[in-house]
C-alpha cells in the first residue's frame, strides 16, 4: 500500500467514526477481548510448541519416529482419506436434492443431518458399540463370521464419519439454496444433459464451498477423539489414532512424546486455520465481484 | 424421468434424496435408534436407578453446571469479542480473528492436555493463580476453563454477522433522537444482537455438555466432585455396565435434544421482526 | 430556525464530495437539495446533521457556529432513506423513544409522553397502528412513522434523505403532497434529498440543484425551471434540445441558424452549446427569419393533452423534439413527412467550455 492509500483509509476512519465510544473505552475493550483470547487461546497453542521442543528438537524427532506413533499416523490417515471422501459425496448429493428441490419434511431433514453436531462424542462412540458390540444387535452374528468392528479399524471409521457427517452438507445446502437453480435451468434449456449441468455449472459455483466443508471435515476427522476413544480397543501400534496415542503417552507420564505428537495435530489445527481463512477470503472476493 | 417433478426441469431429485436419507439412516439415525431400543430393554425402576444413582446425579450437577457458566462466560466475551472484531480496527484483527475459530481447529485431547498443563500448579498460568490459592487444573474449575475453551467461537461466530449486517443508520437514527452510547447500545443494538447471543449461548451450552476430550485431562475425574456425564458414561462401559452406561446416554442425549429444539425455536423467533 | 451553510468541503479519501458549498436556508422553508447521485447533496444533508464532520466551513444554527456541536445536541430531525426503524420496537416505541432516553431531569411523564405519541400519530394518519411493529406496516406507513419519530423531539430543522425514494409511484405522489400540507401546517424549516426534480419542484419553496459537489443553482421552482443559470440545470431540469455551433462577437450560427446572443458579445470566435425547451420552438408553414431552420417531421406523439412531435433537421439531420397544445397542433395540421420550419422562441446559449 502506498502512502496515499494509507491517508485515504485514514481519512475514511475519521469520518465513519462520527459515532463510536470514546478512544478509550475503544482502547480497553479491545484490551480486554485480546486478555480474554490470548489466555483462552494463544497461551494453549503456544504451550503444545514449547512443550513438544521442552527436551530439544531430537528427543521431539524421536518420538515421532517411534513406530507406535507412526502406526497411529498411519491410521489416523487411513481414517480421514475414508470418511472425508464419503462425507463429501453425502454432502454434494444431499445438498443437491435439499437445495434444488422443494418437498414436505425438508426442514426436518436439514435438522436431522445436523443432529451429530449435537451428540456428545461419547455417545457417538457408544451407539456403535450397541449395534456391533459382543452384547449388540450384531454382535453375535459378526463373531460367529469373525469380523471384528468394535475395538477394530472399521469401528473407529464408522464413528469418524458419523461425527464428521454434517460437515460438507451444512456448508453446501444454504450455498446452493442461495445460488437458486436459475443458472441449472439456463443450462438445460440449451440442452445440457443433467450430468453436464452438474459438473460444469452446478460444480464450479459450489467449489470453494466445497472445499471449505472438506477443511473442516478432515480437522474434525483427524482431530476426534471421544467418540474413537469409546470404539477403539486402545491396542497401541494397531488401533490407535494420533488424539489417542497422545492420550496413552500422557498418561504414562510421557510429556515430552505426548506434546511432540500433539503438536503434530497443533499444526494441523494451524494449517486448517489458514486454509479457512483463505477460503473464506475467496468466497468474499467471489461475491464482491459478482 | 417417468413423472415430472413439480415442473422442476432439473434431474435427479429421486436419486439424490433415496441416497440423503439411505445414507443418513446407516450412519446416524440406526445407531441413534440402537440406544433407544437398548434402553427400552431396561425396566422403569432399573433405569431410575441407574439415571439417579449419587454418582451421576453429581456429575449431572458438574456437567450442567460447570456448562451453564461456561456458556454465560462465553457469551459477555463472545459478545465482547464479536463487537470488537466488527467495530474497531486494530493491528492484527485478521489473526485474531481467525484464531477465534481455534477451539474448532483443535482437536480436543491436544486441547486437554495443553489446558492441564497450562493451568497445572507449575504451568504458566498456574503458576500465577498458585500463590493466590486459586487452583484451576484437576479441579472443577478445570472443567470450566476446559468448557469456555470449546465454547468460545460459538456466541462470537453467531453475533458477528448480526453486527456486521446492523445498518449504521440505526444508530444515527438513535443519535440524531438524543439517545447517548450507552443507551444507543442497550436499546437499540442489544436488542437485535440479542437473539444471536442466546443461539450462541446454547451452542455453545449444548457443545460443553457433551464435550469429553479436552475436560478429562484437567478435570482431576475425582467421583462426586470432578467427574463429568461423558466420563462417568466411559467408565461404565469399562465396567462392561452397558445398561447403565446406556440409560445415563439417553438422558443426555434427551437434554442434547432439547437443546437441538430451543435453538430452532430462537432462530425463528429471531426472524419475527424481519420483514 | 435559519440554517447557514458555510464554503463547507467534504472529501471521503480522495473523492471530493463537496467543494466550497455555501447555501442559505431562511427560517420555515421547504428546501431541496436536487441533483444525480454522487453529486454530493446526501453528504451536505449529514453535515448539516452532524452525522459527518466537514473537512472545511461551518455550519450556522440560527447565526450561531454548530459545526463542532454533537449530533445529540443538535435538535434535527432526520428521515433516513430506508426509514432505519427500529425493528423490534412497535410504532408506539418508535415514536416515543426520543423522549425515553432525554435525561431524567428533563425526561417528560410517561402521560405525557403517550399523549404525545398519539397527537403524532395522529398527525401522521395511523391511528390504531401504535401497537404494531415496522415488518407489519407498508413502505408509506413506515415513512410516517420514522417522520412522527423524527418530530417527536420537537426539532428546530428536519432533514429528510431520499424522502420517498424507496416508495412506488402512486404512493409517492400522496406523500409528497402530504408532506408538504404537514410542512405548511408545521412550519420548521426542512431540507429534503432528491434525485427526481418533479418531486423537488412540486414540493419545495427553493430548490438548490448540485452537481459534482458543488451547487449549480439555487432558487424557486420557477427560476430555475424557466432560468437555468448553467448547462447542467438545463440539462438536468426537463427536457431540453442541443445545437452545437459557434458563437462569435454576440452572433451564433448552429447550422443554418442563426441566433443573437447580446450577452456573449465580448465572446471571440468559440464553439458554443444553444439549449431550447421543447415547447420553446415554434413551428411555422412559412419561412421568417434566420434563426428559422427546415425540419421534417418524424413522428407525431398526440397521446395527452400536449403533443410530442419529433423532427429532423434538413441542415443537420439531427434529431429535435418539439411540444405543442393540441389546439396549436390541430390548428397547424401537421403530417408526417411534412417538412415545417422551426424557430425557437426561447434559448440560451452557452460558450462550449466543458464536456458534459
């Protein structure tokens, strides 16, 4: 920005403020929201740093070399490449028939879709554990074909997607409610086959939506913890995610490793962050052009 | 297409809508439902018993409590917070803003661990509150700190775009009569903040209820003093007490759903004056 | 109250939207501010308001400085474009609420008060409305309340911005006829916003016509419908024909017109704009002196009692558009493909110094 630009954002804050507290109540209530934040937020983000590196950066390389950690890196991946990519399709096709059509209980679907946002992650976990679990609905059946669910890898995918299911599908059903299907119908009219009309009008208007649904579900997916926690066996190196391996390490009075895995997380909470950041910075911009 | 769809010209309604609500069946509504029927299994007394037994009375207590406050914290600051976001200008506002949506970034158990150790008696924190006497982690006052940490995007995230979309004029309008900041803000804007706030305050409410991770690593988890609903619910299925674990869930998941209910009812009545 | 606006300048980054404007306001007049949007007639509106501070200049109350004077102390009355009701105040609450927040030394009984409310809302016409919230009322009704709201404080001046701007057509005319019967009754002095002239000079006492930030003209309807001072106000004001010439010691040639311009006598050879009113030319059967020009007649528009006639110059091919009574009009038994002579009764010419 030039000099000028800086006068002119001057200049435009002088006269918008003709009405505003005084520069110092102005002063301290921004103290006070910054107090509150960095105590609640920054203190805590910082402290997964310091206290992964407290032991020097080797001791922090070591623990996240150990094969434990890696195995839980490993399934914590696995996990989100499956849940994300279905919640995804869950999301577009739902918010396609919520958003582009109108029928009777559709407000009453849009509720239920987001009712796993509401559920405590405990009984995320639990429910699955009442449907697949040795004293479950199918629980008897599944043991006498040896699959195993609960405390297994299919156990902990299954309560991932279900905590990380609205994600996609609440970001996309008032976007597409919003964008109307005037430019669906354009298309057909010209002779665009339904396919057609999704992938090259419907797509391209939803894409930044779709992407910022996506960054929240994979940080939610990566990150969860109390719902796997109840469905997982706790097996280190074969059913543990990153959260719970974290879990493990701390408990075992393992501060350093525990800090250094979580700080792996840390990141991934501070990539996500920009990314949404970013995102919504390009919605903006998109809207403002239009 | 065998019939035409309420004259809409697009494809696919049938498809996509069997798919929504196959899809939502398997994954939420069938599991949901397992833990109604496993706790229709249960006789009335037994369920009693297992829903009002001391224990989980007293983590009720906790859990309601400890969330009740979290959630009135979260909403003076959210609003605080929100207000100064919209209003001000300040180096650093776009950090800051995109930090505020941390506790959603973050996964709860890094979140539990970093909070126990920030407010342990010789974490940073703790460190300053321990010659004060005031001890926060593996207390109930954990619990609340844990809360207000997982709460807090919820009140500023729903008030700031009332704020942001509050015409100016309201104000000068306000002005021009006479009426002084002070009364501009309590008369004219709190009343249209106000029904954002209160959404606010349920999210964030109903989120700190439920929440599990981040609490159980600076709760202290002491039986009638600092054990949380979710926790008590994990610890009876350690126990192998399905029964119980399931008939102390469904409470929860009722309290989750009354919640669920009361925000639907704020938003409509939130939309009463538009128009 | 007088209002006195003095050389205010207001620019907002590096848009100037108001340069060294100075406008007098006598007590108890209608005042409009007229002109295209971004002329800058909203912004002198909110300094006069105090809603805006100007970079420049003063502002008078009454032969006394308000310029610094906070908005709340300044006893205005102001009508925002889209009403700015508070929404979740019912009409009575609106009407009331300048009076509720006066300080309690000063505060009136809450008697009062509701006497009050009803006097206004009776003068406003919406009776049996005070119960009512602003989403239940119409655009009109929502007008009058944020008026009634807006002279419940007793103000020395109101200022109204784009007054009925959000309204439809019918409703408009009502209003407008009706705000000025209030301002008749009401007499506080009043300036009022507009981008459409109809409005402003059906209603106002004096017009002042703005454009690009600074004002253009400033008089009564008639003066500066009938004496546009600049080639703007002609423009802006009613339709108006061009000819493009030249000017030269007093004498103006358009083509094969020729006009005699007194004023421009000192003016050397320059090119020069002529400006005529439609009903301002006359058309003639016969040929009668040099400011006469050949025209054909393109179409007739004979819909209303006055009668649109398009003509084409034989000298120039352009375009004109002349009005006639339907008397002088049938009298002349115009046809289509005719062609006539064209003499404007009435011009000014202006030496062609800026684009338009």
């Amino acid at each position: 920005m030039n000099v000028a630009g800086v006068l002119t954002t001057k200049k435009e804050l002088s006269s918008r403020n003709e009405l505003t507290e005084p520069l110092l109540v102005r002063w301290l209530l921004i103290a006070a929201a910054l107090v509150f934040l960095g105590l609640f937020l920054l203190v805590p983000l910082a402290a997964v740093f310091s206290q992964a590196l407290e032991k020097g950066f080797e001791a922090y390389l070591a623990a996240l070399k150990e094969p434990d950690a890696l195995a839980a890196i490993r399934l914590t991946l696995i996990t989100a490449a499956i849940s994300v990519p279905l919640n995804l399709i869950f999301g577009v096709v739902s918010a396609w028939s919520i958003a582009k059509f109108d029928f009777p209980g559709r407000s009453f679907l849009i509720t239920l879709i987001d009712l796993p946002f509401s559920v405590s992650p405990v009984i995320s976990g639990l429910i699955y554990v009442l449907l697949f679990g040795l004293q479950g609905w199918l629980g008897p059946w599944l043991q006498a074909h040896d699959i195993k669910i609960i405390f297994a890898v299919p156990g902990i995918i299954l309560a991932t997607i279900f905590v990380t299911f609205p994600f996609v599908a609440r970001e996309l059903i008032p976007l597409m409610e919003s964008q109307g299907k005037d430019e669906e119908e354009a298309a057909r009219v010209l002779g665009a086959s339904g396919l057609q009309t999704f992938w090259r009008v419907t797509l391209p208007n939803i894409r930044w939506g779709i992407l910022y649904g996506v960054i929240l579900c994979n940080a939610r997916a990566m990150g969860e913890f109390g719902a796997v926690s109840v469905v997982s066996g706790h097996v280190r190196g074969s059913t543990n995610t990153i959260p719970l391996h974290v879990e493990i390490l701390y408990n075992e009075y393992n501060y350093v490793a525990a800090f250094a895995v979580a700080s792996l997380l840390g990141m991934l909470a501070i990539v996500t962050l920009v990314a949404k950041s970013f995102v919504e910075w390009r919605i903006r911009t998109v809207k403002g052009e239009e | 297409m065998k019939k035409s769809q309420r004259h809409n010209v697009l494809p696919g309604f049938g498809l996509t809508l069997g798919y929504t609500i196959f899809y939502l069946c398997l994954i939420v509504l069938i599991p949901l439902s397992a833990l109604v029927f496993k706790t229709a299994t249960m006789s009335w007394g037994d369920f009693v018993a297992a829903v009002t037994a001391p224990r989980v009375m007293a983590s009720y207590r906790v859990t309601f409590g400890a969330a009740l406050l979290a959630a009135a914290i979260n909403a003076v600051f959210g609003v605080l917070v929100a207000w100064v976001l919209v209003r001000y200008r300040f180096p650093g506002k776009r950090l800051v803003d995109a930090l505020v949506d941390l506790p959603f970034a973050l996964p709860t158990a890094v979140a539990g661990i970093t909070l126990a150790s920030v407010y342990a008696p010789n974490g940073w924190i703790g460190k300053l509150l321990e010659p004060h006497g005031i001890k926060v982690a593996y207390t109930p006052l954990g619990i609340l700190v844990a809360m207000v940490f997982i709460g807090l995007p919820f009140v500023v995230r729903t008030v700031q775009p009332v704020l942001e979309e509050m015409e100016a004029e309201l104000e000068e309008a306000a002005a021009c009569l006479g009426a002084n900041r002070l009364q501009t803000f309590v008369r004219v804007l709190f009343p249209v903040m106000l029904p954002s706030i209160l959404t606010g305050f349920a999210l964030s409410f109903a989120r700190a209820v439920g929440e599990y991770g981040s609490i159980i690593f600076i709760a202290g988890n002491m039986p009638m003093v600092s054990e949380i609903t979710p926790l008590l619910i994990i610890t009876k299925l350690e126990q192998y007490d399905y029964a119980g674990a399931t008939a102390i869930a469904s409470v929860m998941l009722l309290a989750s759903f009354i919640m669920l209910f009361a925000v639907n009812l704020l938003q409509k009545w939130s939309r009463r004056f538009a128009g | 109250m007088s209002i006195e606006v003095r050389n205010i300048t207001k620019s907002f980054g590096g848009f100037t939207a108001l340069k060294d404007v100075s406008v007098n306001i006598p007590t108890g007049e209608l005042i409009a501010l007229l002109g295209p949007s971004g002329c800058g007639k909203t912004s002198l509106l909110r300094i006069i308001a105090g809603l805006e501070t100007p970079d420049q200049g003063s502002i008078h109350f009454h032969g006394a400085d308000t310029t610094g004077r906070d908005v709340r102390e300044r006893k205005v009355g102001f009508v925002f474009q889209h009403y700015a009701l508070f929404k979740h105040m019912t009409v009575f609450d609106n009407i009331a609420f300048g009076l509720q927040v006066r300080p309690r030394k000063t505060r009136p009984s809450k008697n009062i008060i509701a006497d009050k409310v009803h006097e206004l809302i009776r003068l406003v016409q919406l009776e049996g409305m005070a119960d009512r919230y602003p989403s239940q009322l119409s655009g009109g009704q929502r007008q009058r309340v944020a008026l009634a709201r807006a002279l419940a404080v007793e103000p020395q001046v109101l200022l109204l911005d784009e007054p009925f701007g959000a309204l439809d057509a019918r409703v408009r005319q009502e209003l407008r006829r009706w705000l000025r019967r209030l301002h008749d009754e009401l007499h506080i002095t009043s300036v009022f916003v507009t981008h459409d002239q109809e409005e402003a000079l059906e209603v106002a006492d004096r017009v002042v016509i703005m454009n690009a930030g600074q004002v253009e003209q400033a008089g009564t309807p008639e003066d500066v419908y009938d004496h546009p001072a600049t080639p703007f106000v002609y423009n802006f004001l009613g339709n108006v024909n061009l000819f493009h010439g030249r000017v030269d010691q007093g004498q103006a040639k358009m083509g094969a017109m020729e006009l005699s311009t007194p004023e421009l006598a000192a003016v050397p050879d320059r090119p020069a704009v002529g400006y005529v009113r439609p009903h301002d030319l006359e058309l003639e059967r016969t040929y009668s002196d040099s400011s006469s020009v050949e025209a054909a007649v393109r179409h007739i528009h004979a819909v209303g009692p006055i009668v649109r006639i398009e003509l084409e110059r034989g000298d120039t091919f352009e375009t004109m558009e002349a009005e006639l009574t339907k008397d002088a009009y049938q009298k002349l038994a115009l046809l289509v493909g005719e062609r006539i002579f064209v003499r404007p009764r009435k011009y000014r010419v202006f030496v062609d110094d800026y684009q338009i």
